[in-house]
C-alpha cells in the first residue's frame, strides 16, 4: 500500500469517478484503475461495485476511505510541519491599520526585529474589519484591531495598547481652550474623520445622529500627514487616536464626551482552527506571539 495509491482511491470516491479523478490528479486513467485493482488485490476485498458504469463503495471501501482519509490528512500535516522545520527565514504576515500602525505596533515590531533580526516580516496596511477577515482565511498569520470587543471563537486577542479617540485641533482653534466637548458643540464644524468604512466613523456618526445632527465631514482619511496638515491649518478638527496626537507639536487633543476607550488588538487564529495542511503555529508565528506576550507584560509592569 502506498500514499500515492491512497490519494488515487480517495479522489476516485470524491469523484464518483475514475475519468473525473484522473483528470483532477492529472494522470492518466489506467493508472488510477490499477492503482485501485492492485488494492484490492492487496486486501483481498472488493473496495467498489461496478454497477452500470457507476462506482458503489461497499462496505469494505467505506471503511478504508474513513481510514485513508486520517492517513492522507496526517501526512498532509506532517509534511507541512516536517516543510516548516526546514525553512529557518518562514516569512510572517502581518496586517496592521495605518493609523494604529504608528503608535501601537511600530515599538513592538522595533523591539521585535531587535531581538531577532533576521525575521522575514510583510507589513501589510488595512482597516480592522478587513484584517479580522484575512486572519480568519488565514491570509495573514497576524494582525492588529481596533473594532471594540471581537466576537470569534476561531481569534486569540491580545490586547496591545489602550486608545481613546480624541478631537484634535490647532491651538487657534475655537474650540482649543475646552477640556471636553459633547458633539452638539461640532454642528457645522468642517470635520475630518477615519477613511471611509471605518468602524469608529460609525459610532461617531451615530453619536451625532443622537443630537439630531448631520456631520460637516470635508475628508475622510487616515494619511497622518494629510489629516495634520489639515487641522495645523485651523480650517478643521479631526477625531483621531490620541497615541497619534501624541506624535506632534503644536496640536490639541480635546476629550469627547460618550466616546468610550478601546484597545489595539493582536489577533491571531487559535491552531485547532488552522487549516488541515497545519493546525499549528508555524515556529515563527509562535515566537513572534509569546514575544508580543512577554512585552506586553513588561509595558503594564512600566506603568505600575
């Protein structure tokens, strides 16, 4: 019995067909027939019936294809894994938001390429959503969020970093000298909240819906540079991530009434929902995880 005669006879049973198996393995039809006629032969057993050119599995085939399908899937993982040891530079792919990228990740994936400096990263650049959805088809290995509290029994969350949405505005700005606002105090101000679909452009929206009040929004944008260039200029105020403020002269941040903190996220898929070919953390992935583990830590130990 050999793996290649068992992936013959497995794909002859999804198939219903030796014609159609063939065609999907690209081999030719005989060798499917006697890879099938030599099992046989092996056991002792029919594994088909041959009823009017149709294929029956009897049930001796039944039971070997519950059986060969074990067989096939944990080859199919060894060999990943056995592929995986073997690659010392695996590439890990990371999506982050553009704007969370800037404060929350950028120390961590600094102090990560510090500690292990041949690390093969992608920085993909995404909104939240889209990357709670590529980590989940597996897409990408990692990835940040900040779209409040994830709901996905297939997720490991990490909180990384806490952030609160701020109203931000140039020191000549009307409203620069106030402590809080509430939105009713933003009805006509030329506004410049997260790029389109954004989930935080939602609850802000939503807020000013409770006032009976329709945004002026002039851009939508999560270019740090555009959005400063716009606010620095007093033509108008931008709800952006305080962290982001943060990182720039000459700039206030206004507290919000009703806008609640959130986290930056790591999100990573637990590995008993990993596909079949690897339901593992690959050692990269793994390492660059406990790293993220171990400094969060060691920033909640800094505070206390």
């Amino acid at each position: 019995m050999k793996i290649t005669q068992l992936q013959y006879f497995q794909a002859v049973c999804y198939y219903n067909s030796v014609t159609k198996a063939a065609n999907a393995l690209h081999v030719a039809q005989p060798s499917i027939s006697a890879a099938i006629r030599d099992l046989e032969q092996e056991f002792g057993v029919n594994l088909f019936l041959r009823v009017k050119q149709r294929l029956i599995l009897t049930n001796e085939g039944t039971f070997f294809l519950q059986n060969v399908n074990e067989i096939l899937e944990r080859t199919s993982r060894l060999e990943q894994k056995m592929l995986d040891l073997g690659q010392d530079h695996k590439q890990i792919r990371i999506a982050v938001p553009p704007l969370s990228a800037t404060f929350a990740f950028n120390p961590l994936y600094l102090a990560y390429r510090h500690a292990y400096p041949d690390a093969r990263m992608k920085i993909i650049e995404s909104g939240s959503s889209k990357n709670i959805l590529a980590v989940a088809d597996e897409s990408v290995d990692v990835a940040l969020a900040t779209i409040g509290v994830i709901v996905n029994e297939q997720l490991n969350v990490l909180p990384l970093k806490k952030v609160q949405v701020k109203f931000c505005v140039s020191p000549s700005h009307r409203l620069a000298k106030a402590s809080q606002i509430t939105f009713d105090m933003l009805e006509n101000e030329p506004l410049i909240l997260f790029k389109s679909g954004s989930r935080h452009n939602e609850v802000i929206k939503q807020r000013f819906a409770g006032f009976g009040i329709k945004p002026n929004v002039i851009l939508y944008s999560s270019q740090i540079h555009t959005v400063r260039e716009f606010v620095a200029s007093g033509y108008a105020g931008a709800f952006i991530f305080d962290g982001v403020i943060d990182l720039f002269d000459n700039l206030v941040k206004i507290s919000v009434s009703d806008l609640p903190s959130q986290t930056v996220d790591l999100v990573w898929k637990k590995e008993e929902y990993l596909n079949n070919r690897q339901r593992y953390l690959s050692r990269e992935v793994a390492q660059f995880v406990s790293f993220a583990r171990s400094y969060v830590a060691q920033e909640e130990n800094k505070n206390y």
